[in-house]
C-alpha cells in the first residue's frame, strides 16, 4: 500500500468511530489474514465454546478454504474483503489481533475496542524498540504509531516482561495486562477446535514415528541469505545422528523462511508445513531445538529439555538487539556449530533433568500464571469493561 493508500486507510479508520458497535460481537484475525493460529485462535475457540455468553465470535481471514471449513464446523467465519466482513468489523465491539492490525483491515475497526494478544514472549526487540523500526521512512513511522496507539490492551505473560512492551509500542504501562497466552492454555488440557484448519496428516505422521525420542527444531527467520537455517545443518549427517540415537527431528521453518531442500531420502527427519499450528504437537516432543524463536519460553512450561543450536549469535544480536542476556535465558545447552548441536542434544538425551533448575528459572520470571486458564483471563478482562 503506497503513502496514499495509507492516508486513506487511516482517514477511514477515524470516520468508522462514528458507528454504533455491538458489545457482543467479537472480530479475530491472525497472519496477515491468512491463517487460523496463534493466540487468537485460541482466544477464539474458548468463546466459541463457552456457553456462558452471548458474545458472538468471528474469524476474519481471506482464506475462503479456511472460511467454509470453520463454518462447516460451526464456527463464525467472514472473508476479510467481503461484504460481510467489513460489515463485521464495522459493528464489532471487540477486536482480537496478533500483530500490527494486518490480521484484519485496520480502517473498519475504529472506534472498537483492540486487544493485543501478540504471538510470543520477545528474546529480540520488537516494533519501535527495532532496528527494522529505525530504518523505516518517517510516513511508515508515524503509520506505526497511530497503529500501536489503538492497541487498548496489551496481553503480556508476566510483569517481568510488561515494561519491554510498554516500550516496543510506546503505551503506558497500564495498558499492559498479565493474562498469559491462550495458546499455551493446549498444553493444559485438550482445547475443542485445536485441529480445525490444520492437517491431520501431521498428526498422523508423528504418531507413527518409529522413534524413542522426538525432537523438534522451530528455527526464527534471518532476513539474510548468508545465515538461513537450511545452510547450518548437515542433514545426512544429522539424519544418521538421529537414527544412532533412535530419534526422529520434527522441522518446521519459519514461514518467511521456505528454503528448497528435499528431505525425502531422510528416514529419521519430517519436515512440517510452515502454516502448521505447533501447540497442538508440542505434547509429542520430548526436546525442544531452537535458536531465538519464543516458542522456548512456552515450551518451558512442560518442564522439558531444550537445547540451542545459536551459530550465528553475533550477528543475529547485532542485527536484531535482544532484550536479554542470551546465555542466561537460554536455559539448555547452546551450540555454535554442528558438533556442538548434536552434543547438545546428547546432553538432553542422556539427562533430561540436567538444566531443570535454570529452566524453571527463567520460566518462573515469563510467567505469573502457570495454569492453563489464560483465554479465560482475557475474557474476563474485556468482559469487565464491557460491564462497566
């Protein structure tokens, strides 16, 4: 969208605060408004299957697919460009994103009321705190600020890490409030829904692994073709390691990140569908492999081993900055080249309790709510406010 076509948007979104919204509609996008995942999917799902409220819940998504599949499954569903879903948005009092208001258009939300869920506890800085941020045009700037000021609410995972958001989207602190993620609330108990939109030959594939251990690799994205994940791993070598150690390695790229290898001729390595929800496989995955993706953080609250495979931390921190100290919130072992990696995952195998303490330590200060009822501390959040 050029610097006109933001102009109008934004002009737009001020002139939708003159309609009348609805305390009872709720509008959820996430991904660009593309696909049916992260926090507000979860979000979504627990109202969907409360039968306590009135509220009426919407997914907002350009996937016509994904739209007939909810609805097909009983769901609330609109195309984002429809008709009916700017209409939706229109008149929806609650507005549920994960990111910068691209989960759903931003010009029809005015005047409701925006919750943040966001999509991970940030290890790199994030949004204004950014260098991508930095290096922006001042229009693209100033486009971002208006964005974050419509944010009402923030949902962060502990007071620990609120100030870092309240300073990423340059809001008070207030606005920050300690709900946890809905999507850990899966790794609680089973969450009706969890697989609509995904594909159950995922699930199939795991669970005829014929493996003793599980692995599981969720690299972040390198905006750098020099350091892509693909390019650091020797996976006839890796394969071979796996199948020694009888273990299979579950690997989903970021979905900016499609590198084109073949992993056919691999017995012991499956690589996942970058639009894959990974909430609901974590159950399955007795250690965690990553880098700087916040997935760890969550996955520190099955009390499971995690290790970390971190061959370009100079210039990853260099390019990104992080919020902290990375060997000491990095509680698992951490590797900088292949030889490491694979010592790394010996150390996980032979002593799973091995960096027990060090990972409920730094789980301890991400999270306040250890319980798997955050969808229902948000919802009691809005509901307060709408009540008042």
């Amino acid at each position: 969208m050029g610097a006109f076509g933001v102009l109008l948007s934004l002009l737009a979104h001020r002139l939708a605060v003159l309609l009348p919204r609805r305390d009872d509609v709720w509008a959820f996008g996430s991904r660009g408004g593309t696909g049916f995942e992260g926090n507000t999917k979860y979000q979504f799902l627990h109202v969907a299957n409360r039968d306590d409220t009135d509220v009426r819940p919407v997914w907002i998504t350009e996937d016509e697919d994904l739209v007939s599949e909810l609805r097909a499954e009983g769901y609330g569903a609109r195309r984002a460009s429809s008709l009916h879903g700017i209409w939706t948005l229109l008149r929806a009092g609650r507005v549920f994103v994960t990111g910068a208001l691209t989960d759903v258009p931003i010009w029809p939300t005015g005047g409701a009321e925006v919750v943040q869920l966001w999509h991970g506890v940030p290890l790199k800085r994030i949004s204004t705190d950014s260098a991508a941020y930095a290096d922006a045009s001042l229009p693209d700037r100033l486009a971002k600020r208006y964005v974050y000021r419509q944010f009402d609410w923030v949902t962060v995972t502990s007071a620990g890490v609120s100030e870092h958001f309240a300073s990423a989207f340059r809001l008070p602190l207030s606005r920050m409030v300690v709900t946890g993620y809905p999507r850990t609330d899966v790794l609680w108990r089973d969450v009706p829904g969890a697989t609509v939109g995904f594909d159950g030959r995922v699930l199939d594939d795991i669970a005829d692994l014929d493996a003793e251990r599980v692995v599981a690799y969720f690299p972040t994205y390198r905006n750098d073709p020099d350091r892509t994940p693909a390019s650091a791993l020797d996976f006839a070598a890796l394969d071979a390691y796996l199948a020694d150690r009888d273990a299979a390695l579950l690997l989903k790229f970021h979905p900016a990140d499609q590198p084109d290898v073949d992993l056919d001729d691999f017995d012991q390595i499956r690589r996942l569908p970058s639009d894959a929800d990974p909430y609901p496989l974590l159950e399955h995955v007795d250690v965690l492999l990553t880098d700087y993706c916040s997935i760890y953080f969550e996955f520190l609250l099955l009390d499971r081993p995690v290790a970390f495979y971190a061959y370009d931390l100079p210039a990853f921190e260099e390019a990104n900055g992080l919020y902290f100290e990375y060997d000491e919130y990095a509680p698992g072992p951490v590797a900088t080249d292949f030889d490491g990696l694979t010592a790394a995952l010996d150390r996980c195998f032979e002593d799973p309790s091995a960096d027990a303490d060090h990972r409920r330590r730094v789980r301890d200060e991400m999270f306040d709510h250890r319980d798997g009822r955050s969808a229902e501390r948000v919802c009691a959040l809005v509901e307060d406010e709408r009540d008042r």
